[in-house]
C-alpha cells in the first residue's frame, strides 16, 4: 500500500475517533446542566451554611459549559465533513489538494488551541468546586449523590462521573486533533514536494523541446 494511502487511512481512522471523543465531551456536560437545572458547576464557588448544612452558590457562567459544548459540537460536524471528503478520496484513488491540505492544517490549529482552552476550563474549573466539597466531605467523589442545595433543587447523584468523563473526553479529543493536525502537516509537506517535482519536470521539458528546436 502507497505512503499516501496510508495517510488517508490514519486520517480517516482519526476523525473516526476523535467523533466518538467529541459525544464524550458532549454528552456529559449537557447531562449535567440537565441535572443541576441549568447552571455549571465549573468555577462554581460558594460557602457551607452552619444552619442547615447546605451550600450556597455563586453559579458561575453558563459559558463555561456551554463552550466545550459548542466546541463537541463544532468537532463533530468537521469530523463528519472530513471523514466523507477522506472516504471520496479514498474510493476514487486521489487525494486533497495542496489548498486543501492547507485548510486542513489551519483548522486542525485552531481546534487544537480550542479544544485545550476547553480542557484547561474543565479541569481547572472541576477542581475549584471540589475544593469548596471537601470542606465538608472526605473527597469530592463522596459528595455526589448528596443533598447540598435544596434552594436551587440540583440532582447531584452523577456530577462527579459526568464532570470526570468530560474531562477525559477534553484531553483525550485535544490529543486526536493534535494527531491529526500532524498527520494534516505531512499530507502538506508531500503536496508541497510533489508540486515542486511537477514544476521541476515542467522546465526540464521545457529545456528538452527547446533545445530540440534549436
């Protein structure tokens, strides 16, 4: 099998993956706005009441759990595009061209400052909550399932898995596109190699039929 062939596979196979880590990001931090009617635990600070024991919130912005969504979101809908334009490539036996592959190295880039941006928010933001948790309890895992805010009547039974899902989707989705930003980088730098052969063959034609009419 060609080098090229190869590349395309990887590709395709990585955009296969990095799909299935995008619903792991996803899925997770809308079933915990779900849970916790609407609000985001990340960043969320607060202070224990002595007399009933329970937390009082300072939600923190929605935008937090809404922008890893967003970006889920916006993974998907590339990973579908790159995945039927990888498959066309594949079955026709031709490949993206060099403005393509371009694109593609640009937009694997900006997904990967993105997406550790969102990594970066999740995990930081997991561990300020936690912090304010373990004020009360042993650990921040003990805290779900418990009661700790009537007022704004959040279910907490699954925050933790959810939050620890999320996160490993972030990072895990972080690494695929940075995989596949690299994989995107030689597919250019073959483009870029095979459009200086062809314009090499060009002149020395050129050279050829010239001297030949001479």
């Amino acid at each position: 099998m060609e080098l090229t062939n190869v590349l395309l596979l990887s590709q395709i196979a990585g955009y296969s993956v990095a799909l299935l880590l995008a619903f792991c990001l996803a899925v997770p931090l809308v079933l915990h706005q779900n849970d916790f009617q609407g609000h985001c635990l990340l960043f969320s600070t607060g202070n224990w009441q002595e007399t009933d024991g329970q937390f009082n919130v300072n939600w923190s912005p929605t935008i937090f759990c809404g922008f890893p969504i967003g970006l889920a979101a916006m993974a998907m809908g590339l990973c579908f595009i790159q995945l039927y334009r990888m498959s066309v490539y594949y079955y026709r036996g031709t490949d993206s061209s060099f403005l393509s592959a371009f694109i593609d190295v640009v937009v694997s880039i900006v997904m990967c400052v993105c997406l550790i941006g969102a990594a970066l928010m999740i995990t930081l933001g997991f561990i300020s909550w936690c912090q304010d948790m373990t004020e009360r309890f042993p650990s921040c895992e003990i805290a779900a399932g418990n009661d700790i805010d009537k007022k704004d009547r959040i279910n907490t039974a699954n925050f933790y898995i959810q939050m620890g899902t999320a996160q490993f989707g972030a990072w895990a989705l972080w690494a695929a596109w940075v995989a596949l930003a690299v994989m995107a980088m030689i597919k250019l730098c073959q483009n870029h190699q095979m459009e200086n052969v062809r314009v090499t063959m060009y002149i020395e034609r050129q050279r050829l039929i010239n001297e030949g009419q001479s």
